[in-house]
C-alpha cells in the first residue's frame, strides 16, 4: 500500500528533516496542528506512521495550497482525471516539445494567481503540475500574488515532464479525509488563529496537543507570499510558542540557523537543536552548499 507523502516539491519543505523532527515528536500528543503546512511533509509522515488518531488541524497564506488541499481531500479522481488531461502532451506536427511545456507552465501561473475562485481538485493538479514544472519546486508570488517562478528544466536540459501517481494522490486524500484545512489572508494572520479570541478552531488548542511552527525562515527567502514574513513577526511567534508551552501544549519550530534565530529561540523552556542539510536551490547542484537550521522543541530529544 503507498504511504502518503507530499504531492509536491517546496523549497523549504521538510522531507529531508523528518530523521531529525520525529527525535524531537513527543511520545503522545491529542491534535495535531500545522498553521504553515506548505509541502505537508510533517503531516504526511505523522498520518503514515498512524499518529494522527486524536486528528489534525492544517492552514496555510496560500490559496493555491489550501484549494489544493481541500481538492485531494474531497474529490482526489477529479484530481486524477485533471492531471491526466493535462499530461501526456498531445504535441502538434509543427510545435516543438519546450513550446508546449512553456505555454503549459505560463497557463498554470496565470490560473493559480486566482486560486481562490477555481474548483479545488482543478486547483490541485493546477498545483502538483506547476511545482513539477517549475523551477526546483519553488513557490514565489509577486506583490499581486501571483507566482513568478521560472519553469525549470531537467539535468539535460529538456524540459521537465509531469507526472501522474494516482496511488499517492489517493493515499494523501486518505490522510486528509476529516482535517479541516483553514486559508489566511496572510502569514501574520497565520499567527492570529492562535492569538485571536476570533478563532474557531486554533483556540481550542488544548494541554497535550502538539503545533509544528514551520515559517518563512528568519533572514531567509519569505516570499511564499505578498507581505513576507520579517523579525517582528518571528518575535511574535515565539510570543505565541512561549505561551502555548505554558500551557502543556507540545510546540515545535523549524527555523534558520543564522545568529539571530538561536539567540531568539535560546530561551526556557525550549531546547534548540542545530542541524546540517544539503541546499536545494541553486541550479548547479555542485554549488548548493549546505545549509544550518535549528529546531526548537518542548519535548527532549531522543537518540
């Protein structure tokens, strides 16, 4: 049976974490929350090792991803037959392959600037194609926010293809039945559904449940969306961190590991850990030097 796992690459994703993060994941926690999911890697592995019975709240800024979540989780066929619609390319006599993936990719920038208002199965594969498409799996939007990735191409130069794995949409689809997936006007509002009396689900974070942090990293790329995400905010959500540890909650951030984020995160009762991963953006493989995170976390590391 295929495990669920995330349907898209997302520089910033935490897929090559997950080692590291399950040390730090608390031996038992009620709900799960993930007010910045993005690529979900945290809550797919969560919902494949069967963690996740006391279930699950996601969000993101993003509309194309919260559509896109709601898409597979309610109707993943629909995504199916989408992405199947899209791909295999039905090439012209007198069209050349690039000419077609181009024109594919620059439709599915201009649909997913206006997420909001597309079905979200048509958003979903919309989503999984663009991040298949484009430029190393980033995600960037302009003050419009609209996404202004380059498409990519393959080692070889080709251009890339998009592929359809049928199998792990409906695993996914299986993790998500039954989690709301809440969209925010912007990152900072992400905070508010914590701070916010307004808020109709994060409020009810109880004593024992577990939040995963997973930000715009500090003096980091934060342009997942419009408005960014600069120090005041992170000094927020450490305000927020500190106050949900006060009362039992279970609390995990991922963050930079430049000088600022670990003096920031230095502080009772959180236990920083500074870890090492190879980079992922720059095109040339041989020049992606590695990259220092820490995680900061409630619960003491294991092993």
């Amino acid at each position: 049976m295929t495990a669920p796992a995330p349907l898209w690459k997302w520089v910033g994703g935490k897929r090559a974490l997950l080692p590291e993060l399950r040390r730090v994941v608390p031996a038992e926690f009620g709900r799960y929350f993930d007010p910045f999911v993005g690529g979900g890697a945290m809550f797919f592995d969560l919902a494949a090792q069967g963690r996740l019975e006391g279930g699950a709240v996601l969000a993101d800024a993003a509309p194309a991803v919260v559509q896109a979540y709601r898409g597979i989780r309610d109707d993943p066929e629909e995504v199916i037959r989408q992405l199947r619609d899209l791909w295999p390319l039905k090439l012209a006599a007198t069209m050349k392959r690039d000419e077609v993936v181009a024109g594919l990719f620059e439709s599915l920038r201009a649909f997913l600037a206006d997420a909001a208002t597309h079905p979200s199965p048509r958003v979903a594969a919309a989503l999984i194609a663009h991040q298949q498409l484009g430029f190393n799996g980033l995600w960037r939007v302009n003050q419009a926010g609209a996404p202004n990735v380059a498409a990519g191409k393959s080692a070889n130069g080709a251009p890339l293809e998009v592929k359809v794995d049928a199998d792990l949409i409906r695993a996914c689809s299986v993790a998500l039945d039954g989690v709301p997936v809440v969209e925010q006007a912007t990152a900072r509002a992400q905070l508010g559904l914590f701070a916010s009396s307004r808020s109709t689900l994060f409020n009810k974070v109880e004593a024992g449940d577990l939040v995963y942090f997973d930000p715009p990293y500090l003096g980091d790329f934060d342009g997942y969306t419009p408005e960014g995400f600069g120090f005041d905010d992170h000094l927020r959500l450490r305000s927020i961190a500190l106050d949900l540890a006060a009362r039992g909650v279970h609390v995990i951030v991922s963050n930079s590991g430049c000088p600022e984020a670990v003096a920031m995160w230095s502080v009772e009762p959180f236990h920083v850990t500074r870890i090492e991963r190879p980079g992922t953006v720059n095109s040339d493989t041989s020049k992606r030097a590695p990259v220092g995170e820490i995680l900061v976390h409630t619960t003491r590391r294991t092993g």
